[in-house]
C-alpha cells in the first residue's frame, strides 16, 4: 500500500510541478489585473459608446427637421415660382 501512496504521490508531485512552471506564482496577479484593466475598458467603450449613440439620435433629429423645413421652403419656392410672369421665347 506504501509503493501505491508513494507513486500517487510521485504524480501528484510532476503535476503540481508542471503546473507551477506552466503558471508561474505571479501569472494568478498579473492574469487579475489584466481582468481588472479590461473591465475598465469595457466600461470606458460603454461610456463612449453610450455618447456616440446620444450624437447620432440628435444628428438622425436635425436630419428629420432639415427635411421638414426643405418640404416648406420647396412649397414656398413652388408659390413664388407659380406667381412669375409666363418666361417668353
């Protein structure tokens, strides 16, 4: 039973010393901060994204109104266009 504990142990060991060589004793806090820093910018782009979206609802607003307006000026082109003399030959 000692030489089966023992070779359980062995393995374990080889793990363990793999997995300390694959993840280093700093990569748990260099791989949390870099968690940390991309949460930040993730937040930073909604941020960004949140005041893009607020410019475009005003631009796609100023469009709709220029719109309106062209449809006024055009009627009032149409009327002062109606009251000019016949254009002679």
């Amino acid at each position: 039973m000692t030489a089966v504990l023992e070779a359980r142990v062995t393995r374990l060991e080889k793990k363990v010393e793999r997995l300390e060589t694959w993840a280093g004793p700093g990569q748990n806090v260099s791989f949390s901060d870099s968690l940390a820093d991309l949460r930040k910018k993730f937040d930073e782009f909604g941020k960004v994204q949140a005041k893009h979206t607020k410019m475009i609802d005003n631009l796609t607003a100023d469009v709709a109104t220029l719109k309106s307006d062209m449809v006024e000026v055009k009627g009032t082109l149409g009327e002062i266009l109606d009251r000019l003399p016949p254009r002679r030959e």
